[in-house]
C-alpha cells in the first residue's frame, strides 16, 4: 500500500448537506438472523423516511455481494472484510447526508464495532430479533434446508456463530410484531433521537455562557492576506492561549464561527494544541450570548476582550 497519501478537505461540510436536506445523516445497522426480516424492515424504514422527504439509500447484503463484493466469500476472513468494506461504503454515505439502512447479518460482534468505529456517533445498531426456530420457518430463501444438508458450509445460525448485540442503540421484535408496526418504532426512535431536525437544540443556560469567536484575526493572526479558504497558515493571535484558559476557567462555552472549512480550523487548531479549549467549530450561527468579531463586540486584543467578557453579567 502507498503512502503517498493525503487527506483533501471538503468546501461543503456534511452539516451543509444537513441544512440542504433538512434532516441528519446516519448508518442504521440492522443485524440479525437469515430470515428475521431485515431487507423487508430496512425497505419499509426506508419507505417511511422517503415519504418525509428525506435522502436515503439501502446496502442490502445479497446485493453487495453481487457487485462490490463478488470476490468474497463465507469464510471469517471474508466476513470480516465483507463488512469492513460495507462500513466504509456506509460512512460515504453519511457523509453525503444521506440516511442509510444496511442490512447485514453481520454475525460478529468485532465486525460490527469496526464498522462502528468506521462510521463514528451516526452509527444506530438494530437488532432485529428474531429466534432460529421463527427464522428457519420462514426460511423465505431456502437457506436453512440447504444449511441442514450440507449444501451450504459456514451458514450462521446452523453451521456458522451468530453473536447478537450486547447493547445496541435499538431492538425491534419480528417474530411478535409486524414489519410495519416496527419499521413506525425505528422512525419513531430516529425522531425521538432529533435526527429529523438540523437545529442543535441549546437550553438558555448553555446559550448564556457560550461565545462564539471568529476565527481570523481573532484566533489565527492572518497577518499575510487572504491565501483561500483551505488554508489557514498564520501563527495565533498573541495572548490568546492565555485568554482561552482563563475563558475555560470562568465556565464558559467556546465555539469557533468561521466561513473556513471546519476540518481545515480543526487541524489548525490540534498542530498548535489548541483543540482543547473549543467545544465546537461551525460554519453556521450559534445560538451564543456574545460573538467576538470585527462586526459585533469589536476584537482589539486578547487582554482587553478576556477583562471586558468575565466583567459582563450573563443576561
């Protein structure tokens, strides 16, 4: 593998895609038993989303495997990279903004973590339960009694281990509840969870104590002009360690507002071990009791604006 590699940022944030789609992206995993219903589920999920005009795809695992996995098989190597790939396919997806529905038996739990880390936060496990007895009677592929004759080697559930989830972040029972009533709990779950809204929601004290600063100027010096939006090349602002941690000490919420790229502020700010002190980096306004800019409170120095902000009550 080389490693002339390196990574390119994006202009257009997944938070972007977010506000344009007018929903959340996420990976919804549903794992379980050949015959507990998880194409079905994840088709009728799917259909429900689609009718609230949200962006959707599904990975379905037979289909996958006939395309970008045809070159893989049952064996536990080729579980293991048959999911490791899906994990990734799924993460392009999310990243695009999509709400994507996977459905996988994905029988290891190792497998299913790796596509967790693979993924991050977005990623929603779901059970789809269902025991081995309901699952071979249904047997809608003819799986199981090719399974039982030998026809089929390293089949999960019969010849093959299946290990269900420890805690997953939702389970939905086929065998006692219908494919509608719940594919309606998996969207009732996602709307619980806000993903149907793109407004991170702040109670009043949070909004009191949180200051949005602009980035240019303010934390990065850009004393050498405008080199375009990718890149952030100056040294900080002086004094600004300082006044972060005094900022810190005093409680408060520190965001940083800027029409830069966030992953370019981001990895400005961890080269010089400032990440830390920032409890989020956005493109977008912030609901903030004071933005320190050129525009709004006025930005002269690091030693004034720290005296002037901690003197200030919190309306």
């Amino acid at each position: 593998m080389t490693t002339n590699l390196h990574f390119h940022g994006t202009n257009v944030s997944t938070k972007d895609k977010h506000l344009q789609n007018g929903h959340r992206s996420a990976v919804l995993w549903f794992t379980g038993l050949s015959g507990s219903g998880k194409s079905t589920l994840a088709n009728a999920v799917e259909l429900l989303l689609h009718r609230r005009g949200c962006q959707t795809h599904i990975l379905d695992g037979d289909n996958v495997r006939m395309g970008l996995n045809n070159d893989l098989g049952f064996s536990p190597q080729d579980r293991q990279e048959n999911i490791r790939r899906i994990g990734e396919v799924a993460n392009l997806f999310a990243q695009a903004g999509t709400l994507v529905c996977t459905a996988f038996i994905s029988p290891y739990r190792a497998d299913r973590d790796n596509a967790r880390q693979i993924v991050g936060d977005n990623f929603i496990e779901i059970l789809v339960d269902a025991d081995l007895a309901t699952c071979e009677a249904r047997d809608p592929k003819g799986l199981y009694k090719k399974a039982r004759s030998g026809e089929i080697p390293n089949f999960t559930g019969v010849s093959a281990p299946y290990e269900a989830p420890v805690s997953p972040e939702f389970t939905v029972n086929t065998a006692e509840h219908s494919i509608e009533d719940c594919a309606n709990q998996i969207v009732d779950f996602l709307d619980g969870a806000g993903y149907f809204t793109t407004v991170d929601e702040v109670n009043v004290l949070d909004k009191r104590r949180t200051i949005a600063i602009d980035f240019d100027g303010v934390i990065h010096k850009y004393g050498q002009g405008f080199k375009g939006l990718m890149n952030a090349y100056d040294d900080p602002m002086e004094g600004v360690e300082t006044a972060l941690q005094n900022l810190k000490a005093a409680g408060k919420r520190l965001v940083i507002l800027s029409s830069r790229p966030a992953t370019v502020i981001e990895q400005w700010l961890k080269d010089r071990d400032l990440d830390h002190y920032f409890d989020e980096v956005s493109n977008f306004k912030i609901p903030a009791n004071i933005y320190v800019d050129d525009r709004g409170y006025k930005f002269n120095n690091w030693k004034q604006t720290v005296n002037d902000l901690l003197e200030r009550k919190e309306k």
